[in-house]
C-alpha cells in the first residue's frame, strides 16, 4: 500500500510558500492516507543552515512548527505527525546512505550551491543534507512526497539512493515520486528577488502568522509588472508577483477582475493589493486564531509529538532491523 512522507524544517516562521507548496498538501494526503502519511519536523536538518540555526531557539521553532502544521489543518489523531531528532533510526539510515552516495551527485544539488555559495566555510552536512532526506522518507518505504518545486531534485537522489540500494542489497526500498501543487510550484518572495524563502529573511516572506498590516506594509510596495509605470498602462498580471499571489488567495471571480483590470488598465495596481489584502486576511484569520489557542498549551503538543514518536518508530525500526541484515551488520 502507498506511503506518504513529507518534513518540514522549523528554521523560522512558515510562510505562504510552505502553506501552498507543502503543509496544504500534507493535510489533503493526510485525509487521503490517513496513518499511511508520515509527516515530520525535520529538526536534523535544521543546524545544516548556519545562517537561520540557533540552538536557543530550536526547541520553541520546532514546537511553533507542528503548532503551524496543526493550525492550517494536519490532524495528528489521523495521521502520524512527530520531530525527526526523535526517530534515531534516521540518522542510522542516513549514515548507511552516504557509502553509496556519490559526493559528485551531492555537490550538483541547486540548493546545496546556493547555500554553500554564501558560505566561507561549507559544513559537510549541507552536503549530506539530501542523503539524511532520502533516509527520512525510505525509512518509512514511502512512494509519495509531498513537496515544493524546489525539492523535486532532492527526491530524484532519492530514487536513485534506492536503486543503488537495492541493487547491491536485494530489493528494500520503493522508488518514491515527488508531488507537486500546481499553483503553488515555487512561490516568489515579495521582495521579488526569488523563490520565498525563510531563510533570505524578513523582507523576503509573507508569514502565515504574520500580523495583517505587517503583511500590508510588505505587500504596498511590493514590486509588479514593470510595464505599469503610470495608472493609465495596461500590464501582465502573469508577470507580477501580486498577479502570482491572487491564484493563491482569490476566488475565481475576483481574478477574473484584477486580471482583466491588469491588462486593461481599468485597476490600480494599489487597489489590486487591496484586493489580494481581502483573500490574504480570509485564509490566514482563521490559521492564526486556531494556532493561538494551540499555542496556549505546549505540553499538549508536547504529548502529541510524543505518541507520534512511537507510531513513527514502530514502523522505522523493523525496517532498520531489515536493513541491518542485508548490510551485514553483527546481530548479538
Ligand atoms: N517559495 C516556495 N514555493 C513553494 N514551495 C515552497 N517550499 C518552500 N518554499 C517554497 C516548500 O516548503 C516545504 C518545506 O520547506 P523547508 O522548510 O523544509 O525547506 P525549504 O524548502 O528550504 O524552505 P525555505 O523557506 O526556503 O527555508 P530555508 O530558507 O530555511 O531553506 C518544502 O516542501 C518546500 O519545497
């Protein structure tokens, strides 16, 4: 039967781009699968980003995360949902990983370019980072990953982890596929520098318990199409990151008037926000209320991490145990 696997790292406040790419999914798949879909706070992978890593701070990230996942949806009676340090067996699988990982395939991940180009000194667990990420979802046997764009590369050496796998170890671990969110495939930064992303800081991301006129403050001088200098010229809304957002939070027919409105001038690009700001505040009110109250009550998340722990381990320890044998390893 199908598995779903997905982690989320709690390197910050989630945004838009994690709701829409990922969480949204996890709950949809989560209601399809039920205990089938595995959902984890990757807290291992977390100080591999020196730049977002704080150990003062991972603990409360790492709660506020599942408190996240919670708030839009994720109902961890139905599915299983826990913090990824909490399995050992991860980072078992992981290091059995790295022996047949080429260092060569791990040095042409985009990710792993990106960060470890801002970087003077590069961790070596930036470069291990896809080889833990395969262990997190093969040691679940997962077929499916729920993912942004951004990851599709990462779980490819997944797929090929598993081949190299069971090619030199009999037939272990399934080839999983990647699943994407059509309209939600790599959501830009409102900065409009990129894909959104917490770790290009404040300025870059809409954050799903952002305060409203903190979101307006970033969303009225967001940039749009360059075409629209003065009222009166008609744009592209396919080109501006707020025409990108209206998918995300706009009914079907206040799209059709701010897109028409966009390409007939017959719309301001000011009241153009003021729309999106409408759909903005209708989605994530009800998000930041629940997770408010969820916030109220840490130990209650606490426990709900915990059971999820044990539901996680039940499964990753026979396969672990499985995996021992067919390595060869010493059984006492
Ligand atoms: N901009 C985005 N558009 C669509 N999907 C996105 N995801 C992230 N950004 C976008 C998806 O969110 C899931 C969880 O992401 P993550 O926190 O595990 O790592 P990430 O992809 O590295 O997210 P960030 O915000 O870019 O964090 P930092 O800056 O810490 O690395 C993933 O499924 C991802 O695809």
């Amino acid at each position: 039967k199908s598995r779903v696997f997905s982690g989320i790292q709690p390197t910050g406040e989630p945004h838009i781009g994690n709701y829409f790419g990922a969480m949204q999914n996890y709950v949809k798949l989560g209601e399809q699968y039920g205990k089938n879909s595995i959902y984890c706070v990757v807290d291992l992978h977390a100080p591999t980003n020196p730049g977002a890593y704080d150990p003062a701070l991972l603990a409360q990230r790492t709660l506020d995360m599942a408190v996240a996942n919670m708030a839009v949806g994720l109902d961890p009676e139905k599915v299983i949902f826990f913090v990824q340090s909490q399995v050992p067996e991860h980072t078992q699988l992981g290091w059995l990983f790295t022996v047949i990982t080429p260092v060569g395939e791990l040095e042409r991940m985009t990710q792993y370019k990106d960060k470890a180009g801002a970087l003077e000194s590069v961790p070596a667990g930036l470069l291990m980072y896809p080889v833990l990420q395969a262990a997190d979802i093969l040691l679940y046997k997962a077929d499916t990953v729920p993912v942004g764009e951004d990851q599709v590369q990462h779980i490819e050496l997944t797929r090929e982890i598993a081949r190299k796998f069971n090619q030199a170890f009999g037939e272990t671990f399934p080839e999983p596929k990647a699943v994407l969110e059509k309209n939600a495939l790599r959501i830009p930064g409102v900065d409009g520098q990129g894909k959104m992303s917490k770790s290009k800081g404040e300025s870059s991301v809409l954050g799903l318990f952002e305060a409203m006129d903190s979101i307006w403050a970033k969303l009225r001088p967001a940039p749009t199409d360059p075409a629209r200098v003065r009222r009166t010229d008609p744009g592209d809304p396919e080109k501006c990151l707020i025409g990108d957002y209206h998918k995300l939070f706009s009914d079907d027919q206040t799209l059709q008037v701010v897109y028409d409105g966009c390409r007939t001038a017959g719309i301001g690009c000011v009241d153009c926000k003021k729309m999106l700001m409408e759909g903005v505040r209708r989605e994530l009110t009800p998000i930041q209320e629940r997770g408010e109250r969820l916030r109220a009550d840490p130990d209650l998340i606490r426990d709900v991490l915990a059971q999820g722990a044990r539901e996680a381990q039940a499964i990753a320890a026979p396969v672990m145990e499985e995996v021992r044998q067919k390595v060869g390893f010493l059984k006492v």
